[in-house]
C-alpha cells in the first residue's frame, strides 16, 4: 500500500513539473514573439527615419544651388554692388573680431 502511494505522490509531483513546464514555456514563447515584433518595429522606424533624412538632405541641396545659381547671377549683373557688399560684409566681421579682444 506504501508503494501505491508513493506512486500517486510522484504522479502528482510529475504532473505539477509538466503543467509548470508548459507555463514557463509559454512565457518564454510570448516573450520571444514580443522581442521579434519590437525589432521589426525598430527597424521599421529606423528607415523611414531614413527616409526622411535623404529628403531632408536632397531638399537642401536644392535650396543650396538655387541660392548659390541666384547670387552668382546676381554678381554677373551687379559686379560693383557685389563687391560693395563683400568689403562691407568683411569690415563689419573685422569690427566685431576687434571689439572681443
């Protein structure tokens, strides 16, 4: 009779092992499922901030030859002006470099 019991304690004791075991292994498999979908969303996140920056950068590179092409023309039809303006854009960049001193 001893044997029977010792029998259903260790039955018991096997079943209580297993049903932990399934819990713990569906813990892990949540937990390994939550992990790739953040990844994939980082890395989603990642490109289209990708993205963005290449627009950002071919934005300003246009505004940036637009400008350039604007004051070389600029200079082309107004060299004495253009010249006032450096020498006066040099004195005042003279002036405060002075004045810190």
């Amino acid at each position: 009779m001893a044997t029977g019991i010792k029998n259903t304690t260790e039955s018991k004791a096997h079943e209580k092992v297993d049903s932990a075991a399934k819990v713990a292994h569906k813990g892990v498999d949540s937990a390994a499922e939550m992990k790739e979908q953040s990844q994939e969303r980082i890395e989603e996140v990642a490109h289209q901030i990708s993205e963005q920056a290449h627009k950002i950068a071919e934005t300003a590179k246009s505004q940036s030859e637009k400008v350039s092409s604007a004051v070389g023309e600029y200079a082309k039809e107004h060299p004495v002006k253009t010249i006032g303006i450096a020498f006066l854009a040099g004195a005042l960049a003279a002036s405060f470099l002075c004045k810190r001193k």
